[in-house]
C-alpha cells in the first residue's frame, strides 16, 4: 500500500493514497475456499472420513503447539532472576523445537486434504491451553505454566495418536509418537528440572 504524506511533518496527516484506496476497495477475483473442517479429495489410500477425523485433530494439536511456542517466546523475552541466562537459552531452544513440530504438522494436514489454520486469532479460539496474563510472571510460575501445557498436549495428542492407528492413517500416527510426544516429553522434563532449581 502507498501512502501520502504532507509537508507539515505531521503523522497524523499520513493517509492511505486515493491509488491505494481504489486497490483495496477493488473487487477481487473469486476463488475457491476451504475451511479447517474440509478435506479435499487426495489419492493416498485412506477413506474421506478417517482423513477428516486426523485433519480435525491435527488442528487442535497445531493450535496447542503455536500457543506452546508462543509462550515460549513470551516467557523467552519476560524471564528474570539468577538463572535469567539458562532460562533465556533454554525457552529460545525449546521455541525452535515446536516451530519445527508445527510445520510438521501442517504439512501433515495439508497431505491429508485439509487446511491448516494459521492466523494468531483463529489459534486463539481453537487452542485448548490456557493463556498466559499479557504481565511478565516469576520463573517459578512460567515453569509451571509450561508444564501444565506439556501435559495437557500430551493427553491430547496420545488420544490422537491411538485413534489414528485405529482408523489405520499410520502417517499421523507416526508423526505424533515419533514427533509430537517424544519432543513434548523431552521439553517438560527440561522444564520440570529447571522448576526444581526455581522454587521460591
């Protein structure tokens, strides 16, 4: 978007160009959509119903992983205190880990049909971990934090990966032992050794 600006100096007077507001306001071509819930029809030798199923679970395992590698990165930026520098190190590693689960995941989605959600908002409303406050919290307390989201990941995504093996998508399964739970379970115990040399 191209903006005018006046000679005044003045931001206030910073306004969207009349080119600018006759793109936006311009009527774009249709094009087809598909939201979360549908599946597209793709040759991989699993029924339109267990895809669906895995889709719609993968999504809820996708929104807990982005809000879990979000807080990472809030807890990442907020932590304080003696072991400020461990914490710090650790947090941004521990983030690094769920952003490769998360492509993981959304590739697995998008191979079983599906559409992977992908805006902050829509993680928001779909993530089934609590929100942390937007203050800064005490060691101790985003420790603990973090480890009840492992733990509330870990009961979903082990229920996810039981029924994907009974409905035979071995692909999800697969990237949910493997992947998913093995770095989750990896990541809390880090977390809960730390939250022992973190009690107040």
């Amino acid at each position: 978007m191209t903006f005018e600006t006046f000679r005044n100096g003045n931001f206030e007077s910073i306004a969207p160009s009349d080119e600018a507001i006759e793109i936006r306001g311009a009527v774009q071509p249709a094009v087809a959509e598909q939201s979360p819930s549908d599946v597209a029809d793709v040759r991989i030798a699993l029924t339109r119903n267990s895809r669906a199923t895995s889709v719609t679970a993968l999504n809820q395992i996708l929104a807990d992983a982005m809000t879990l590698r979000d807080l990472y990165k809030k807890h990442h930026w907020q932590t304080s205190g003696p072991t400020f520098y461990q914490l710090h190190l650790l947090f941004d590693q521990h983030y690094e880990e769920q952003v490769t689960l998360i492509d993981a995941i959304a590739e697995r989605i998008q191979t079983l049909g599906g559409t992977a959600i992908a805006m902050a908002a829509d993680v928001a409303v779909t993530t089934m971990l609590t929100l942390p406050p937007m203050d800064r919290e005490e060691p101790p307390q985003q420790l603990a934090r973090l480890a009840d989201a492992h733990e509330s990941v870990l009961y979903y995504v082990r229920a996810a990966a039981r029924r994907a093996a009974e409905l035979g998508d071995d692909g999800t399964n697969d990237l949910l032992v493997s992947q998913v739970i093995r770095t989750n379970e990896k990541q809390a115990w880090f977390v809960r050794q730390q939250s022992q040399g973190n009690r107040g």
